[in-house]
C-alpha cells in the first residue's frame, strides 16, 4: 500500500537517525511507515504513491489557510525573484512585525527568529535578563520546543516516544525548571511559596495542545496572571499553536488576559519556516542592540518566510473565524458520537480550529489523564483512517487541526471513514 513510502524510509533511516527530521514522524509509536508526501493543496495531501488524504495535521499547524494558498504562493514567488536571503533588514519584516503588534494586546515589541524552539528560548533568556532570576515554572506535558530548559516533563513528541526529557541537558540546568501539572494553579502556588524570589517566569501553553487538547480550566489562566504579578515574576504565553488559531489575536484575547512575553510561530510564516518573540515595550527594549540580552540569527527576518507570514496574517484578518470554529465543532461532535456508538470511551474536546481525541472514560484535565487513554484503540484507529484516506497525526499527544479549506466534503468522508472502523 504504501511501497514507495517504506523504499525511501528504508533508505533514509541509513542516513538520518531513524529516518526523520523530527521524531514523531516516524509513525513508530503507531506501527506504521511515515507517508512521504510529494504535494499538497488545500485540505489535501497527495503521497509519494499518488494516493490523496484528506488532512488534519496541516503540517502541524502552520496551514490555517491551507496547503499552496494562491495569495501565499503568489508572495513567496515574488518575493523569491528578489533574492532569497539577504542577512540584511527587509521591508516585510517591518510589514509583518507592524501586524503582529497590532493583533496581540500582550505585544508591543517583535523579534523575528526562525522557529517556535528559538521564540521560547529567547523569551526565557529575556526573562531571566529583566528579572535577575534563574528559575522557570512549565507545566507537565507543556512543549515549548528542545531548548533545554524545557525539556522536562515535554509533551508532543517527547511523550509520544516515552522518551526521558532531559539526557544531554546539564543537571544544572534541568534543576532550574520547576514543574507543575496543567491546570493546577495550587501546585503553582507552592512553587511560588517555596522559591518564588527566584522564579523569573512561568511559561505555559494557554490551551495546552501537546497532550492531545486539553482546553484551561476556568480560573487557571488568571490565576497565572495574578500570582506572577504579585510575585515579580514575567507571565509568557506560548502561542506557536494558538496565535492566530483561536482567535486572529490569539488566546490571550479569546481569554481577555495580558502576558507579558509571547512566544508566536507556526502560522506567522504561513509555512515556511519562522518563530517570533515578542511582548511588552519595557521588557522587549531589553533586547539588543538596544539592550544587553543578545539574541541573533543570520536568517531572522529572512524575505521569503516574511512575505509568506505578511500575506497569510493579511488574509487571516478577512476570514470568519467564528464559522470555522462551528464547523470544528459540529465535526468533533459527530465524531465523539460515532465512537461512543461502537461501545468505545472516547472524548473529542475542541476549540475554535482545533480538536482532540482520547480514548478514555472521563474528561482529561492534565497530562496525567492524557496519558490513561487506550494507546492500542488510538493505534487502530490511526492505521484505519490513514487506510481510508484521512490523515491524523501519529500521535495521542497531538492535536488535530482544521483549515478554512476544509469543506463540507472533507468532513463527511472523515466521519464515513471513522464509521467503518472496527476495534
């Protein structure tokens, strides 16, 4: 079924570790081969074999618009016939920092970087720098990237593969992250309690999203807030999934709340690859050349990914969002419904273009409870959908995504394939 797939898998894993440029993509904790894919448009996928998937991945993110949107491809091209790398400023990194200040009430300051990993990084560093503290709170199954510091106890792929979060990383360092489950702000507290001078930040994925999808509980965003208030303590909301996601200005406006650092990527480079740090003026003025924190990189605010980012951001701002979100919902609805039919637990938690899937008996709250689902259910139900023609990620942890590409088309043959599985 997929022999062109498995030949150059077999051949990659001779030349890359285990065959992939990222861990989960190997499918290993699904006991299947990785799909190579030789396009995409719109909703869809087309395999290295010519077989079509419907897809709920959307490269993991980043495709809000869809696959080749034709005012992004547009961009990137012309600005490709420009010259693609100039280690120099270019007018649409002014563009795009100009629309991100604009959207999200917790930015007045952006530094374009060219991942999600180095975003956080550099918040934590600006972090410390502001602070003269060391210390960092995330949360259990919480990923903000393979930066050191946030490691311990990650979600995403390091969960997936049962993979220890800290070999390589200095003890030293992995001593200075405090841990806490999501969505208990008393266990935050007591970290507050016992070391709260020398906490610098608290990091968190507002909704976390590499656990499956597990929504904040009421109250817990804010209690963030005021405990890092009153503690002098800086609040950074990871928004590599949520920006531009949830709302267009992100979760810290769906959730009417004000960090003050943010850690954006994914879809502000509309699928090439782009990371972007940012926050409040006094914090962000930190930064050099204007402050003593250093951050660089040769291909921060490259032309190509700035003009990708520009025009996906200009076209996010013309959509309905709230229509998506129906859709998304009315879709995982549906989809708990048909599962629950066939005698299986399963929940389907979603929020705006996002939604989870957990094969387990009562609501997941944390990472713990994400980690009870049926990991054998997930698996047969991962290969029988991949077999019928719809792509999910290959993963309990991971969060499925939909596009204003996807139509009504794209739903009814995702619940028709979830139909005929059998467990």
């Amino acid at each position: 079924m997929d022999d062109t797939s498995r030949i150059l898998f077999e051949k990659a894993k001779k030349l890359i570790p285990g065959g992939v440029n990222s861990p989960v993509r190997a499918c290993r904790n699904v006991d299947s081969v990785p799909l190579f894919i030789a396009k995409a448009r719109g909703s869809r996928l087309t395999d290295v074999d010519g077989r079509e998937y419907i897809d709920f991945v959307l490269s993991w993110g980043p495709m809000i618009l869809g696959h080749a949107e034709p005012c992004v491809v547009e961009a990137v091209h012309s600005a490709a016939s420009r010259g693609m790398s100039f280690g120099a400023p270019c007018p649409d990194e002014v563009a795009l920092a100009e629309e991100l200040v604009a959207a999200l009430p917790g930015v007045d300051m952006v530094r374009m970087v060219n991942s999600g990993t180095e975003a956080a990084m550099s918040d934590l560093r600006l972090a410390r720098a502001v602070t003269g503290r060391d210390k960092v709170v995330k949360f259990v199954g919480c990923y903000h990237g393979h930066a050191d510091p946030f490691l311990a106890a990650a979600g995403s792929g390091v969960a997936t593969l049962s993979i220890p979060g800290t070999p390589g990383v200095p003890a030293a360092v992995a001593a200075d992250t405090l841990l806490a489950p999501y969505n208990n702000l008393e266990a935050v507290r007591e970290c507050f309690d016992k070391q709260g001078a020398a906490i610098a930040a608290v990091i968190v994925e507002p909704v976390a999203a590499n656990m499956g999808l597990v929504p904040p509980a009421p109250g817990f965003l804010e209690g963030l807030r005021e405990l890092t208030l009153s503690h002098g303590a800086l609040l950074i909301f990871d928004e590599v999934i949520t920006g531009f996601r949830v709302t267009f200005c992100g979760a810290q406006t769906r959730f009417g709340l004000d960090p003050d650092l943010t850690v954006l990527g994914k879809i502000v480079g509309g699928g090439l690859p782009v990371g972007a740090f940012g926050g409040k003026r006094r914090f962000m003025e930190h930064v050099a050349p204007q402050g003593s924190m250093y951050q660089a990189g040769t291909l921060s605010g490259n032309p190509l990914a700035m003009a990708a980012g520009l025009a996906t951001v200009r076209k996010l701002k013309t959509l309905d969002y709230g229509a998506l979100e129906s859709r998304t919902a009315a879709f995982a609805e549906t989809l708990g419904g048909i599962l629950r039919a066939k005698g299986v637990a399963a929940q389907t938690p979603c929020i705006a273009s996002m939604f989870g899937l957990f094969f387990n008996e009562r609501e997941v709250r944390d990472f713990t409870d994400a980690q009870q689902c049926d990991q054998k259910l997930f698996t047969s139900f991962y290969k029988q959908m991949r077999a019928s023609g719809i792509y999910l990620a290959p993963s309990a942890f991971e969060t499925g995504m939909v596009s204003f590409a996807h139509g009504d088309d794209d739903f009814a043959r995702a619940l028709e394939a979830a139909n005929k599985v059998n467990f």
